[in-house]
C-alpha cells in the first residue's frame, strides 16, 4: 500500500477515480491489523487505490478538514469527493462491504 505524504499529494491522488484512504500511525495497534486487512483486499478490489496517510507527518490542516480525531479512519473518494467513512478496525469481511457500498 503506497504512503501520501503531502497534503498536494493527497489532493491529486483522491482525484483519481475509487480511492480509499487509510489514516494511521506507526504506534497505532489497531491500525497495523487495519493494514494487514487493506493489503489482504488490494488484489481483490484493482477498481480502488488505496493509500495510507501518517497521521504523524501529514498537514494537520487536512488531518481537521477529514476531522481524523482517532485512528485507524477510512475515508472513500469517488469522482473527487468523500463519501463515506468508518473509524477504527474492521474485520476482512466488514471492509470488503464498506468498500462495494460506496464505489462509483
């Protein structure tokens, strides 16, 4: 899963079509087992990018406009827009639906 860096980066990369974006950190327990699940789906779902976004070392600025107040957060883009999101870790099967539900 590739990392976003950069609020510029975040930008361009929700524009994309199918994004899911996951915001964690490297502390963060449930946000390794959050990881282990969104790699686990990325063969199975070629229709949606998914990122990772540090909450470390991204802007706090975005970090406020996506009100990321814990972690680990999943938020869904389609067509450039946020259309849903979920907090915390989910199991396989509970991601997998979050995901079919809110693809354009």
């Amino acid at each position: 899963m590739e990392e976003i860096r950069t609020a510029e980066e975040f930008n361009d990369k929700t524009l994309e079509g199918n994004v899911l974006i996951q915001f964690s950190a490297t502390w963060c327990a449930p946000c390794k087992t959050l990881t282990k699940t969104m790699e686990a789906l990325e063969p199975s779902h070629r229709h949606v990018k998914i990122y990772k976004v540090d909450v470390d070392v991204m802007d706090k600025d975005l970090l406020r406009e996506y009100n990321v107040r814990s972690v680990p957060k999943l938020v869904m883009f389609a067509g450039g827009h946020d259309v849903a999101e979920m907090t915390g870790a989910k199991p396989l099967a509970v991601v997998e639906e979050f995901i079919n539900e809110n693809i354009n």
